[in-house]
C-alpha cells in the first residue's frame, strides 16, 4: 500500500471552483468541501447594528480535504499555490497530514485503492 | 342595504315634497350603514390585522436564530389572546358607557346587544366593523411591548402579564381617550394611538426590561439580528397595515381617510430618509436595517397626528421622528445601559411621544374640524393638554407595570432559567427549531418510546 | 357610473312627484352597481388570491429543504393554472344556468357575454368582479390538496389531476351548493366554503395519500419542518386573505359582511388559543407551529357558519375546531398510519367537517335571513340537512378523486423515483435550489458545452 | 361626508320641484366623493405602496446571500426617497397644469392648495387620494431599473440616480401620457403604465447595466440566486399590489375596474402557464422561479391594456407575454451578452413593449369609451400611435439614462471597488450581513474601543 | 495509554442517522458530525436558471468524525460499512489517522480514559 | 523545521469568542473555526412538530482547529481548559494530531514558518 496522505487547503471561497478544477486536471478527482471561518492576519470588519458597531473577526473561508496516494504531495501543494496566490493576507494555508488508512465503503477496497477511481 | 337606502330615498323625496328637511334629512342619513364606509373599515380593520404578526417577523429577525420563534410567537399567539379578551370584556370596557370617566361598563361584554343591523353611534358603518378593527388595535398594543423583553421571558409569564396588562392598562386608557374618558373630555387629541398605543407600549416595555435585567451576554458577545430579510418582511407588513391604522381612524372612506393617508406615508418617508442618513453620518454607513427602522419611527410619529396635520408638518415630523428615535436607540441606550431588547422604548415610546407633542404643534381645524389647532396655528393651550396627556401614559405605564410584574412575580417566575437562555428559548420554551436542518439526525418518538415503523 | 346614478336620481324625482313609487324605486336600485360593494368584493378577491401563494409558504416551511420548491410550485402554479381552466370552463360550468340540478351550461365559456356594464344577477357588484372572486375559490381548493401528497409526487401528475379534479369535482360541487343545484334546493348552508372547499379538499387529499403511499422514511426518520418562520408568513397570508374569503362572501360591504369578519377573527382566535393549550397539556409546550395551524384550524371552522352565527357560537366553534384539529392530527393520524404530510385531511376535512355540523347547529337568521335557523335556534331539521351536504361531499370526494388517480396512473406515473425523492424533488423534478449557496461551486453551462466568457 | 350628500340631496330635491334639472343634478353629481370609489383607491394605493418592497424581495432573493441588503435596501429606500420627492415636485412636475405639453408646473409643489375638502378634477374621490396613488406609481418605476445594476453599485450613487432620473425621466413622461401632455393628445393609451413604467424603466436598466459593465465573475462561475422562497414571496406581494395598480387605475370601484382586474389575473395566469411550459419544453423542466418569473411578465403585459380589452385577448396577451420574456432572458441576453443582472430589460422593457403594442391590437371602445378601437377591431390607426408612443419612450429613456450616468460618472464613483464587490456589498456598502451566524464571534466595539460591560 | 485513533466517515446526510445507531450498539458514543459537500466520482446535476443552465458537482454528503480507543478499528469500519453500503457510486470513504492525544475539557482528563465514558 | 501540531477544539458555541480570546493572549493568532453537531453523554433534547415528538441527539458545537509549532501544546491546553471548563457534561473534547507540513499559500513560505506570523 502506497503511502497516503490528506492535503487540507484553507483558502478564499471565491477560489473553490478554480481549485477544484485545478486540481482535477493533475488527476485529484475526490475531494470534500466545507464551510469554515478563519482567523489569522487578516481583519475582519465591522458591522453596525442600530447604530451599535461589532468587531467580526472570523473569516468566510472554504475548506478542501483531499486525501491522495499516487499523485504527488509537491504537485498538489503547487497547483493549488499557483491557482490561489494572489499575494493578499488571507490567502490560506495548507497542511498536510499522514493518513493510517482508507475504505472506500462501496466496494470495501481498502488502502491506496479505495481513492484510486478508474475512470 | 341597497334597498334600504332607496325606500329611504323614495319616501324622503315624498316628504321632501311638504315639508323643510334639511335637518330631518341630516338625522336620516346619519343612521344608515355607507357601503364605501364599511369597504373601508374592513379592509382597515383586515390591514392592522396583518401588522402584529408582521411585527413578529419585525421583530423575530433581530434576535438571534435561537429564539425567533420565541418572539414570533409572542407577537402571533396575541393576536388570539387578546381579540378573545376583547370580544368577551375589552371592548365593552372600553366603549360601551362611562364609569366616571374612567372605564366603560360591562353591557357589550361578549358582544351582548350588537347585531348585523347594529350600527355605529354617529357613524356610518355596522358596529361589527368598529369592534373588528379596534380589536386589532387592541391586539397589537401589548405585542409591541414584547420587544423590550424578547429572549429572555417565559412564554407563562407572557400569557399572564399581556392579559393582565390588556385588561388594566389599556382598556381604561383607551376609553380615556377614544371612549368618551376624561382625556377625551380634557380635549386630548390622538387619532389613531400615540399615547393610547405607542406611549403606553413603549413606556410599559421599559419598565419591564429594567425589572427583568439584561439578556446574558450583553454588551459582551455580539447579539446581533439574524435575519435582516425578516425584519424587512415585517417592517414591510406594518407599513402597509399603517395605512388602515391611520386612514382607517377616519371611520370612512372620505376626505379625511385619504388625508392621513398621505401624511402616513410622507412621514414614513421623511423619517426612513433621515434615520438613514443619521446613521450615514453618524455611523460611516447607510443600513437598511437603519431605514427598515426609520419608517417605524415615522409611523409612530404620525399616528396621534395623521388625521389633524396637513402634508408639510408632517414631513417635518417625520424628519424629527427619525433622528429622534436614532439617537434614542444608537447612543442613548447605550449610555444609559439597559437592554431594550429590540427598542419598544427606543422607537414607540420615544417616537409616540414626540407625535403626541407634535400634535399640539401642528393639529389644524383645517383637517379635522373635530380637532383643534395648535401651537402653530395660534393655540397654545393645545400644547398642553398634549403635555397632559403625555405625561399620564408615562405615568400610567410605568405604575401600571411595575405593579403588574411585581404582582405576576409573586405567583410565578418571570425570567426564564439560564441553561434555558443560553440553549434558546425556541427549543426550551416550545420544544422547536425554527430552521430544521437535514443533518441534525435524531428518531420519531412514538407512544414515549422508540419505535421502527 | 356617478353620472348614471344620478341621472337615474333625477329622473326618479321627476317620477317621485307624480306616483306612488315605492316598488320601483326598489326595483330600480337593484339594478345598479354600488361602489362601496363593489370596492369591498374586488379587495376580498384580491386578498383570497394571495392566500395561496400564502398556502405555498405554510406548506412549504413544513417540508424538508429539498422539497421547498416543488411545494411552493404547487401551490403557485395552480394559481395560473386554475385561473384559465376557471375563465375558459369553471365559471360557466358552475355558475350559469343549471342542467337537471347537476352541472351548470357553457354559455358563459370564454366568460362569453359578460361586459364591463354587465351586473350580478341579484346583487350590486359587477359580474367581473364576482367571476374574479369566485375565481379565486376555485384556484385555492386544489391547491389545499397537495399538503397531502406533498414531497413525493411528479409535477405533471399534478397538473393532470389539479385541472381534472378542478373540472369534474369541483366545478359540480360548487355548482350543487352555490350555483343552484340540488344542495341548495335542499336548503344545506355554506356561507363560504366549508363543504365545497374544505371537505372536498381535505378528503380528496387523504384518498390521495392513502393511494400514493408514504414518504420513504416515514415514522422511521425525523421529517421535521425546514423553516417554521416561512410557516407563519404563510398562515398570516393565510388569515389575512381569510378575512376576504369570509366576509367578502357577503358579496357586499354591509352589516352581514362586518357580522362574517368578526366571527372569523373570534374563531380563528379560539382555535389558536385551544389548540395552543391542548398541546401544552399534551405535549407539554405550546409551539408556534401549533399555534399557527390553530388558527387555520379556526378559519376552516368557521367558513360554512362565517355569513349565519353570532360571536359567542363562533367562539365556541374555534374552541372545539383547534381542539378536534389538534387531536386528528397528533394523535388519531399517527394512530391510523397514514402519510398526510402536511395535514391537508387533518385540518381541512376534520375542520371542514366540524364546522359544516356546527352550522347546523348555531345558524341563526337573525344574522341572516338568507339563511335558516339551527338545532339551537330550534330547527332540528337543518343539521340532517348539513349532514346529509357533508356525507355528500365526503361520498364525492372519495370516489372522485380514486377514479382520477386510478385513471391518471393508468397513462402516466404519479410518484417520483426513489432516487429522486432522495434527493429531492426541488432538484430532480425542477433543477432549482432553494437556498443557493455561495460554496456550492459548479460552472454555467452554454449552449450544452462549458465556456469560459 | 354622509351629512354633505344628504343636505345636498335635499337641496336637489327641492329644487327638482322647480326647474328641469338633468344637467344640473350631474354637474353636482360630478362634485362629489363617493365614498365607494375612495375606499378603492385608498386600498389600491396601499396595494401599490406594498409592491415596491415586494420587488426588492423578488430581486433579493435572485442575488447571492452577500448582496441580498444592498438589493432590497435600493427597493426599500426608494420608497421614502421618491415619496418625498414627489410630494415636493414631482406630484406638481406631472399632473398640475401643462406647460407646452411637456411637463407640468410647480404650482402643486409640496402639495400647495390640496386640502381635505379637494376633489381630484373630473373625479369622485379626494385629491389626497389620487397623490397618494400615483406616489406609488413613481416609487416603483425607479426601483424596478435596479435589477438591471444589482450586486456592483455603489449606493450614493443609486441614490443621486433615481433622484435625477424621476424628476427628469418619470416625471415628464408620466405628464406626457397621464397629465394631459402630447403623448395623451396624441390618443397614445396606456391604461397603468406599459409605457411610462415598464418600458421606461426596463430600457433605462438597459442602458445603466450596458454602461457599468458586468458582474466579475459573470458567465465563468455560477452566479445562481440564494433564497428562492424569497423571490416567490416577492412575486407574490407583486400580483397582490397589481390589483391595485391595474384595477385602481380606473379611480373608481365600478365595472371598469372588475374589468381590469380580472383581464390581470388571466394574463398573468397566462404568462405563468406559458414561461413554465416553455422552459418545460426548451431546458427540460419547470420551475418555480420561472412562474414566478412568468406572472411579473404576464402582468406586465397586461399593464397598458388592463382598462382597454376583453378577457380572451388578455389570455392571448398573457401567453405571449410569457414566451417572449422568457426567450429575452433565456436565449437572447445569452447571445447578446449583456450582464442585466435580474432581468429588469428583458421582463419589463420586452413585456411592456408587448404590451403597449398589444393594446394597439385589441383595444375596444366596448370596454372603455375613453379609449380607442385597436387594429382587430377594425381601427389600424391605433397601433401606429402605440409605436410612436413607444419609440418615444425607447429613444426617451435611453439618451436620458445614458446623459445622466455620464454626468453622475464625473462627479462620484458608481461601480463599487472590486475588493467590495468580491467581499459583497451588504458588508462592503452597508456594514450588515443578512444572515447573522450564531458562530460568527466578534464583539461589540462602543465609544470606538473595546470595553467589557 | 491506548492508541487513539480517529476515524472519518464521509457518507450519504441520509444514512446518519442510522450509522450513529449502530456505532452506538459497539460502544461508540462520542462523535462529531459536520455538513460537508463532496465531489468524486458521483456526478452532480445540472440547475437552471432563468433558462441558464450550471453544472453543480458538489453533492451534500455528511462527515463523521469519532476519535476511538478500546474499540478496534476494524470493528467500526465493518459496522460503517454494513450500515452504509448500497453499491452505488457516492457511498463515500472512510479515512484513519492517528490521534496524539486527547483532552475532556470538563474533567481534564488526558489520553484515552478522556474518551471513554463510563455511563 | 519544528514540529508541528494540530489542535482540533470542539465545544460548547457559545464559548468561542472567549476561547479566541485567550488563545491570542498566549499567541495563537491563526485558526479556522466550523459549525458541527456532536453526540456523546451530552443528552439532546425533544422537539415536538404537530404533536409528533423527535428525540433530536446532536447538538450544536463549534470546532476549532489550529496548527502551532512554537507555542507548545500544553500551554494550548491548559488555556483552552480554563476557559471551557464548566464541569458540566458537554463541555467537549481536545485532539492532538501531528501536521506533516504547512504552506502559507500568499508566500510559499513551508513548515514552521508558514504559520509563524510576524506582527
Ligand atoms: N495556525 C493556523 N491554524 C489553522 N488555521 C490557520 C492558521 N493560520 C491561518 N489559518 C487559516 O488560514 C486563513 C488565512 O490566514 P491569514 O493569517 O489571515 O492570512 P495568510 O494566509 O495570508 O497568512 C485564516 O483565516 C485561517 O482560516
Ligand atoms: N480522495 C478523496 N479525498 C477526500 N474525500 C474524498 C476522496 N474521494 C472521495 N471523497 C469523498 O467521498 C465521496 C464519495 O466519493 P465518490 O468518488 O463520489 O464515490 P465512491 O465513494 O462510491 O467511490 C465524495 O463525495 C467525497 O466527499
Ligand atoms: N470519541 C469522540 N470522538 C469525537 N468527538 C467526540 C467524542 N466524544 C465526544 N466528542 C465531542 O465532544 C462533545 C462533548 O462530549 P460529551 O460526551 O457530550 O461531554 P463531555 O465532553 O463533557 O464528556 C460531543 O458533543 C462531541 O462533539
């Protein structure tokens, strides 16, 4: 079993569709998406409510979770740069963590093969 | 009712042929129910229907998702518990006879002696009608109140005291005022409410969000609306329902009816444009929760005034209504610290009163000849019966409350228990959520236990 | 129409002055269209209309997220759909002229022969005007039905069955008890729509879901309200537009009409409270959700009874209404089984049911001379006549609407998918989302291939 | 109002003894309110007031969630904005005197020389009455453009636009069609405003959008709406308010206006049965947003000849109404290009150019004696004077709506910045999030720095 | 100490309920459950709008977060299987990584007894 | 490189911005915060919808992930316990997990620095 590991990418909303057709193209067809709020260097803004004003300090952000084994860490982590840099505070992070194991719950492949889809 | 109104005719005219009749005609005319009249009416009265659960959504999208239901329902569930309360004793309290001045009597108590063919003493539309939209001015006074204390009260509590308040406070103040009362003897003008619906409100919730303290985490966390749509929904609501509030006041559908209904709107207007731009300079941004507000305040301004004052006051009232209530809610609150939940102070008793005063200002016989000028129109006495009047809704409001709350504490608790506040009240007062979501899992239970079906 | 009046007036008065002229001054006035009636009935129309786009939204706060918009749709498009099916067939078929009791003719197909002078036979409004309010009926009936077979139904078996079922069940219906068929010769009273609107649809829906069958995960999973807020928009839509379905049924703006808008309000109010208090013994909380089917459970109460009772019987029939809803609903629905998603048989026929009884029991012709006197006024005979209406119009529901399904799945399917109605039928059977969210990436398509503009 | 007929009646009476008095008692007649006429338009004016906030939830809900306040705010604003206006100028610009027939004088300004007691000339009801309903006509006119720019400009200058744009655009239009200006000498009809509102402000969209350029992101990523129930609740309050608009337009509750209100309700019901099939048929399913799409379309259509045809010719209207709007908006802005974010070109300037045409074909004199026969009723004349009204109001609102946002371009910005069009405009504009997230954290700032209360 | 481990499962929103009832029945109690959108091999569907058509190919799918000791991991990815196969494409993927440690917040308990609940 | 660390924080929703808060005071600027539902011995609560009563089970919570590498893990915990305790049950959870790598997408910069931000 080929070692897998998840990429979480952390970035602006706007950038979703971008990414993931980025990311298509270099072979990452599986990934899970979700709405987070961040905080970091980049302010938030303020809004007035009747005249009272709050600091909001989070962040809409968009979460990408994939998890890979063939294509390599480095190509990933540098499309997804080039896709989503623009050089502003606020761009994201990305981390990268080791993975024990996959199932792929259809066909209970486990290991490597549970994200491999053959086309 | 057609063929009243032409057997009437036909033998009016055959009177009309032997004697004078101008004032016999007069007395004839004035018992006969007016078609456009009534359309009028009811239509009013269906239009101030749809503004309490319209100041449901008003107000049920500045709390936070927790609680909406909560406050919708304190605004909704009103509307059938005091037009029950009105129909049984309300109404008769407040219309039927004089006590001293002071209340009305019990004779239409259940409705007792109105029929289809009832109708309205000096009026020109069936009784039914009258009862009909005054119950919905009944309904909404006490819901406006619920914004002082919203997210925080227990839904008994709010039974007991709406009731209570509905029956003490404002039956007797309104028959003060429209039911022949001593303010009404006193020469107080208030065409459609602003000391009988505004003042009393706004003053009764103050009372009550100081009596029952601030919601947990205020002026800590950010409790801020969450639905701005909803506010606007309601707001929207309100607006259009106004225009039977205040043109509806007229009790036909005539010269003085489309009056109000201009000086309504261009007040609405005038106070939308100028909390909006209070707040633009003020604030560094026009909202439109900011104008969703203004057009309350304007409205409220106008009320006590719409059927006395001609177009030009009451752009100047809106104008001044919406600055006023501005600076009420934005930087007086603030200062002073209470939590007016969703200002029922800030904007109807602050609001109320600056019409009611104005009232005095700008009141023309010119408009209404069963007003009285004011102020501006040379009549300086006006001023102060509005003062008067003013001064007795506060007073009146705030014992009132105060006395009733108290009373209502000693018999159970008002205030709901803070695991209970931070929860929200929607699921720990009515065991719901308003905005289910597909994801939070959970099993019918059936007969108490589980079951698969 | 000013100018008409009072040419006629004159003429009147010349004929006044030289013969007795009691009868045709009558007669005469008959023939004129009243503006304050004719104000009253076209607003009362208006406000039916928007009660149901108001049901779309009661409905479809009930829903599941995925389901909001094929709910919602139902109900909005019937409005366009009953509309012309009403102007081409309906109002002929129900309202002119009558073959053997049963059906209406077609003279008036196309609305043929109606002009803008043409007045309603026996009344005081132009015949548009009824055409327009009446029309407004027909398109809410229908649409009460889906709440039964809601979130598992293909969208063009519902236009098939809508527009057949408003053809060959209700056009007759109307006919039997409004256009002068066989129930109105047999004396049955309902004043606006208790049997022809409520049984009819409640019943229908009920053989509708019985036949459909379930929801997948029916009693298994929760299937729990999405947005209770969008509920009470639309049960205050709802009630509002009531006011118009009711009172305007008096055809006029007269005493009868203010007698029909206050008892509505009581009734409404009564349920509200005693559906509110049933579930708060039962359930242990009061809900908004409950308070808002309360009141619709008043409404439909009260619909036959709105033109024939005074207000303390009106309250008693919203009392006992709420309470009968609420047990049909939480209790006898859950024992029986059956998958009525949004009660459409709960609330309309039970309700509908209650309230054609009790105007058997509670007409009184001092409201109304038009109508009859009840068991409580003295006149047993009048509730066999409503029941003998009510088992009709239960009888007719039951086998109309099992020969149109039977016959419509004969040529087409009726139920969605399993996959679709996993996912949804907002997505599978419409292709729209209700709440669009920004994260939902994806591409526009153009011209069948993907594009970068 | 009631003792004012009555006196006069007798009056009449007595003088009908004496003198032949047809042409007297008409020309009294014509003097008075009638209170029918007056609750009509009253309501009417309500129902009108209520569509303007209703078409910003009809945009609202197609923008994404970041933008919804910034596009109901340009709705919602503009009814103060616009009201204030008009009561100033604009009432007077339009319907006060005539100056060349190409706009009014400023005699009417602020409403100078209306009173309680004043009857609109040639009419039944109060002055009051008809300010206030045309208000709403000139409120909404304006509001409708914004869907053109929605989403990308900057309010300021919004607000500097509509203001220019009704004194210099609505205001002499209206005048030429509706205060007795050329276009009304001409014989050019347009029964509630096919010319001087949908035209007028779906070209002036048009042109606004063309020059500001489109959307970023538009045709690469999905720009889809965020509240789908949101835009049916617009619809909704859309078809209820163009009762009033269509209906009120007869300034009277007589048969013109029964009339006018259901050839509305059919071309709308029409218009709505044929976008959906339409779209049915060309992408392979119906949906919601679509009919609700398809009612505003047929409705528009319907607007100039709502007071000029019968009803079958208002079906053929409606359908074809809702197939070329959909055609605009669906294939035609596609291949063109043209970022008008919410269709306000492609349903209100294609619809009302329709409609104005349309008129041109099946106006009769049989509906309305004030109007004209159109083309199949043998009379090809009109049609040539719909054309020219229409080219007029094309060429009229293209140069003035492009001379204006050239002239406001030299003074402020109009296009937001791009990081406040990326970030959204309801925070970027207005500092308010519409739906307020219980997890967004954050504190409230006061005095400018952070305390803990 | 035991090794913790944590297991993601990203499955159909519908099957939640019935997954969290048969971990429940091996002695999985403690979880978290997030709305994510998802995008693999399951296509999309197409929305229209206005007569635009969008490819939308991010499909609602719920993710299961639960952080285990006692139990072993096989168990649960049998029983997560079984509950949740149907053998059409979309039935999701189960990941498993390491957890370093864990903390219950409410007793300050550390490491593995942090997640076992005595009931 | 220094190692890095990934705190995942699940609590009670309301607790957020006083966490946030503490977390800055000892230098944890960078985290992304999401809404989730968690079960455990937490009990839900009943909603009752026309009489027809559910047994709702997961309750609301916010998670809060954030990846350090100077500021060392125990002092995260000891604060975020501080702060979230309130000996009720609910209070929720803290895991510990190792991050291979980090990008700061805005500089390319990788591993530790990537989310050392300079003030
Ligand atoms: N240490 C961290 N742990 C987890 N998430 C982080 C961390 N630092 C930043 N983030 C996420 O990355 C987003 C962007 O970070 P920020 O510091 O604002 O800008 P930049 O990425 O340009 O340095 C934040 O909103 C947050 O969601
Ligand atoms: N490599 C991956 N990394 C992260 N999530 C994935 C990955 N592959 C699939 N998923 C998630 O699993 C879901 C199901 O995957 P999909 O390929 O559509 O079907 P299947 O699981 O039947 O192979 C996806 O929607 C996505 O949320
Ligand atoms: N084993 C677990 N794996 C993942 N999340 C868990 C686990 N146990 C608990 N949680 C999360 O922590 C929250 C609180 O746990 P709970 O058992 O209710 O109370 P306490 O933390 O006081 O023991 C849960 O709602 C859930 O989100």
């Amino acid at each position: 079993m080929k070692k897998l590991t998840k990429i979480d990418i952390i970035t602006r909303p706007g950038k979703l569709e971008e990414l993931k057709e980025a990311l298509n193209a270099i072979g990452v067809a599986g990934m899970t998406v979700s709405q987070v709020y961040g905080c970091g260097l980049q302010k938030g803004h303020k809004e007035v409510y009747r005249g009272q004003e709050y600091a909001i300090n989070l962040v809409p952000k968009v979460k990408v979770e994939t998890v890979i084994c063939e294509i390599p860490v480095e190509k990933v982590l540098e499309v997804a740069q080039k896709v989503l840099k623009t050089g502003q505070i606020g761009d994201g992070k990305i981390f990268v963590y080791n993975v024990e194991n996959a199932v792929r719950i259809r066909t209970g492949e486990e290991g490597d093969i549970a994200i491999i889809d053959q086309k | 009712m057609k063929k009243l109104w032409s057997t009437m005719l036909t033998t009016l005219m055959l009177v009309a042929m032997m004697v004078p009749v101008a004032f016999a005609a007069d007395a004839e005319a004035a018992t006969k129910i007016d078609s456009g009249d009534t359309a009028w009416v009811l239509v009013s009265a269906a239009m101030v229907f749809i503004m309490t659960p319209g100041l449901g959504f008003f107000y049920g999208g500045m709390v936070r998702s927790k609680n909406v239901l909560s406050t919708i329902m304190q605004s909704f569930f009103i509307v059938a518990l005091i037009s029950v309360e009105w129909v049984l004793f309300g109404y008769s309290l407040t219309f039927s006879g004089d006590v001293s001045g002071i209340i009305g009597n019990l004779d239409k108590a259940g409705l007792a002696g109105i029929g289809v063919t009832t109708i309205l003493d000096n009026g020109t539309i069936p009784e039914f009608a009258f009862v009909a939209f005054q119950c919905m001015f009944a309904v909404i006074t006490p819901a406006l109140i619920t914004g002082a204390f919203a997210e925080r009260i227990k839904f008994s509590a709010f039974v007991v005291f709406s009731s209570l308040w509905a029956i003490f406070i404002y039956n007797p103040m309104a028959h003060w005022v429209w039911g022949g009362g001593w303010l009404a003897k006193l020469g107080a003008l208030d065409f459609a409410g602003g000391l009988v619906i505004h003042i009393l409100s706004g003053v009764s919730g103050l009372v009550f969000c100081l009596m029952v303290g601030k919601r947990r985490g205020y002026g800590k966390s950010p409790i801020i609306p969450h639905n701005i749509p909803m506010i606007v929904i309601g707001a929207t609501l309100l607006w259009f329902g106004w225009f039977g509030f205040n043109a509806g006041s007229a009790l036909g559908a005539n010269g003085l009816a489309a009056s109000a209904f201009i000086v309504s709107q261009i007040a609405a207007a005038g106070a939308t444009v100028s909390w909006v731009v209070a707040e633009w300079i003020y604030n560094g941004k026009p909202t439109l929760f900011g104008a969703a507000s203004g057009c309350i305040a304007g409205l409220v301004a106008i009320t006590p005034a719409a059927g006395y004052v001609t177009p030009m006051p009451a752009l100047i009232i809106g104008l001044v209504g919406g600055v006023v209530c501005y600076f009420s809610v934005a930087v007086v609150k603030a200062k002073l610290g209470y939590d007016d939940s969703l200002d029922a102070f800030g904007v109807h008793g602050v609001g109320g009163t600056w019409g009611a005063i104005a009232t005095g200002l700008w009141a023309t016989t010119s408009v209404n000849e069963a007003g009285a000028d004011g102020l501006f129109y040379g009549n300086p006495d006006l001023v102060v019966t509005q003062l008067i009047s003013v001064v007795t809704a506060w007073v009146f409001a705030i014992v009132g409350t105060f006395i009733l709350v108290k009373l209502i504490g000693l018999f159970m608790q008002i205030r709901v228990d803070e695991a209970d506040e931070v929860a929200g009240v929607d699921i720990s007062g009515h065991g719901e959520s308003a905005y289910g979501q597909s994801i939070v899992a959970g099993h019918p239970v059936i007969g108490g236990q589980d079951v698969n079906l």
